[in-house]
C-alpha cells in the first residue's frame, strides 16, 4: 500500500506567494454544486465541493454520505468507507449509508462475514493472537484505526513478547502519521525477531521521514540481506543516497529496482529527479515519459516534465503539461502557478492572473498538492492478504468442525 506519511523535498521551479484567505460561501452552497458536478458525472470536482462543505459544517450527514459516494465513484474505496462511517456516526438510522458502506466493504474485499469469523474466534478464545492481529489487520485495511489498535494492544497484553503484534501496532502508528510511535514497535519487533524483514523495512521507511538517514541505510540494507532482490527497497535505498547528496550511488540503486521491473512508474519518477538534480535534462525528461507510458495519470511526473520543458524555454510544452497535472490534480497548486508565470510572460496577463487566483485558493484551503519529490515508499502491511485468508480459513474449518 501506498502511503503518504513521508516529508517531501522541494523539486524544481516554485516561486511562493503569499496565502490569502479566501471567504467561503455557506455549506449548503458548496454542497448544491457537489450534486451538480455529480449530475455531469464529474466526481473529483464534487468531491472537492462536499469537503468545502463539511469544513463549514461538521454535522451534515448527507455531505458525509455524498462525499463517501463520490470517492466511491473515482474508486477510492477506502476513503469512501470513512465519509460513510462519519454519516452514520452522526445518523445511525441513515439507510442509505449502511448500505453504501456494506457495498464499499465488498468491493474492497472486506466481508462483514470476514470480520464476524474473527470475532467468532476471540469470543471461544480471548487469548487468541492470531485472531487478533488478523481482525487488526481487517480494520487497517478499512482504515479503522481505533479498531485497529484495540486489538493490536490486546494482543500484547497476551503476549508482551510477540514479534508480529509489536510489528502490527508499528505499520497502525505510521498509517496514523505517528512515526515516533511506530519507531519503538518496529525496534522491539526486530530485537524479538532479528529476521523479521519487514519490520526492519518499515523501520527504514520510518527513519526517511524523521531524517535519520544513517539507521534508515542500516535497516534497509539489513532488509536486503533478508529479502534480496526486492524492487522498492532499492528505490528507497536510491531515495536516501539521494538526500544524502550522493546522486550517483542513488542511480544505481534505482537501476536496480528497474532491472528487476523494468515498467516500474516510481522508478523511472524517482530517476527523472535525481537526473534532474544533476542537470541531465533530457535524461530526465526520457524518465518522467517512461513514467507516464507505464501510469498516464502520474501527477507528479506530468508537473515536473512541465517544469523540465518550462526550464528550456518549451512554454507550450510546458503548459501542455501543467494542464494535464490539474486534470489529474485539481488541487495541485504549483501546476496553477507555474501556468500563470507562463501566460504572464506570454504577455496574456488576466489569463494569469486567472491561474494565480485558482492558486491562492487552493493553497488557501489547505489541500494543495505540493510540487515536491515524493518517493511514496511501498510500505509492507501488517499482514499479507494471503495470510489474512489463510487465518480465515483456519477459523472457518474450526467453527465446521464444532458446528458439523
């Protein structure tokens, strides 16, 4: 899974401006627009209107509900399980949400019959630990981080000295953003399991975002020594030689990731950077086109090609691209500024100043997305879904054979 707890490092061409607070009109408003952008199936910029709405008012549970719809119609299934999770907080008779939410969960693959094996589980056993990080690992998946913890921390009430809980309740701290957290359960997972190759994984990734570049080297190399030949602990060693100033050794690395996956979006990304930072620009725009053979929709490979071509004095290239990252991203704010700086020099001033003010909004609500080097490390989950089903069928094959 993919995610997005890592600081993020500056990349290229960005002038910043300074935030302007904008005035919102009232909830209702943005959410009658949400249902038009619907009505002309365009879910992102619905989504985006239902978010403003919920910023102006907490308590509306069809916002909630519409929200979770939407994301339900990009196909973002996971954050629709939370919009409707949030509506049925505030409306538990809200039938439409318990519904919506019974869907999200089958298509994320997450049955109410899955969930309800486990718990069947830990009412015979309490002390069942498998039982219990397999059900953790459920709510993880449907982003139920309350939940999650819940059962991770039983489970080492049990068992104080099992590798696999301490390694479970790390990845739940770190899918919270709580890295100090999740530092001291990976460490305690790899001191009771020396072995445990994807707890010193994540433990590599944890110390990336805090900076400790040194111990995120030793815990990745360690993971090397475990698991060889693995794609994205390559591109994450290629991340830290790069933040380390040794851009040479960071291609190398990510070389490495590409041998073994040669279609490999984030690779090619990750090398377009590093070749930019030396001042290969062909190199690095051949790099961000390979990205976007293997995934159209990258975002940040559309933005930095742009600033590639804008830095060659290719300006219609350039807002080519910074059009298609905006398509992608509407909340990109970068894209909406460098656009401007372009039709600005072009001499098309209320065209620009159209883009600067599309910026200050976006940056003005919080939402935009950074024109920043992000190496999204492919963080390893807390159990594999393989697992999880052989879990499942264990308990399943058990409560046959008690109930014939």
């Amino acid at each position: 899974m993919i995610l997005n707890f890592l600081k993020k490092y500056k990349y290229l061409i960005v002038v910043l401006l300074a935030g302007i607070a904008v005035s919102c009109d009232k909830a209702g408003n943005h959410m009658e627009l949400g249902d038009k952008y619907i009505l002309e199936n365009k879910p992102e910029k619905a989504a985006e209107e239902y978010k403003r709405a919920v910023e102006l008012d907490e308590g509306m549970a069809e916002v909630y509900y519409k929200l979770g719809d939407a994301y339900l119609q990009m196909g973002k299934l996971e954050e629709a399980t939370i919009e409707f999770r949030k509506a049925i907080e505030i409306r538990p008779d809200y039938d439409k949400a318990n519904e919506k939410l019974s869907e999200t969960f089958g298509k994320i693959g997450v049955k109410d019959d899955d969930i309800t094996m486990f718990e069947k589980a830990i009412y015979r056993n309490p002390k069942d630990i498998d039982a219990r990080l397999g059900l953790g690992f459920l709510y993880l998946r449907l982003k139920r981080m309350d939940l999650a913890f819940e059962q991770f921390n039983k489970a080492l009430e049990i068992d104080p000295y099992n590798a696999d809980a301490h390694f479970n309740l790390g990845v739940a701290y770190q899918d919270f953003n709580l890295i100090e957290k999740a530092i001291p359960s990976y460490e305690k997972a790899v001191e009771l399991k020396p072995g445990h190759g994807k707890a010193h994984y994540n433990l590599g990734i944890a110390y990336i975002a805090m900076d400790e570049y040194d111990k995120a080297l030793v815990e990745l190399e360690r993971t090397d020594e475990i698991e060889s030949n693995n794609k994205d602990v390559y591109c994450n060693l290629g991340l830290v030689y790069y933040l380390k100033g040794m851009a040479d050794v960071a291609i190398n690395n990510i070389k490495k990731a590409l041998e073994i996956d040669p279609e490999m979006a984030d690779a090619h990304y990750y090398l377009g950077v590093v070749y930019a930072s030396k001042n290969m620009y062909e190199e690095a725009i051949e790099e961000n086109k390979k990205t976007l053979m293997a995934n159209p929709d990258y975002a940040n490979a559309h933005f930095n090609l742009g600033t590639l071509y804008h830095k060659q004095g290719l300006l219609d290239n350039a807002v080519d691209e910074y059009e298609k990252t905006i398509l992608i991203d509407r909340g990109f704010a970068d894209a909406y500024y460098n656009k401007g700086k372009i039709l600005e020099a072009m001499g098309k001033k209320a065209d620009a100043q159209n883009e600067f003010e599309k910026y200050k909004m976006v940056k003005a609500t919080g939402r935009g997305s950074p024109s920043l080097l992000r190496f999204n490390s492919l963080l390893t989950g807390g159990m594999e879904r393989a697992d999880a089903r052989k879990e499942y069928d264990r308990l399943k094959e058990l409560e046959e054979k008690e109930n014939p």
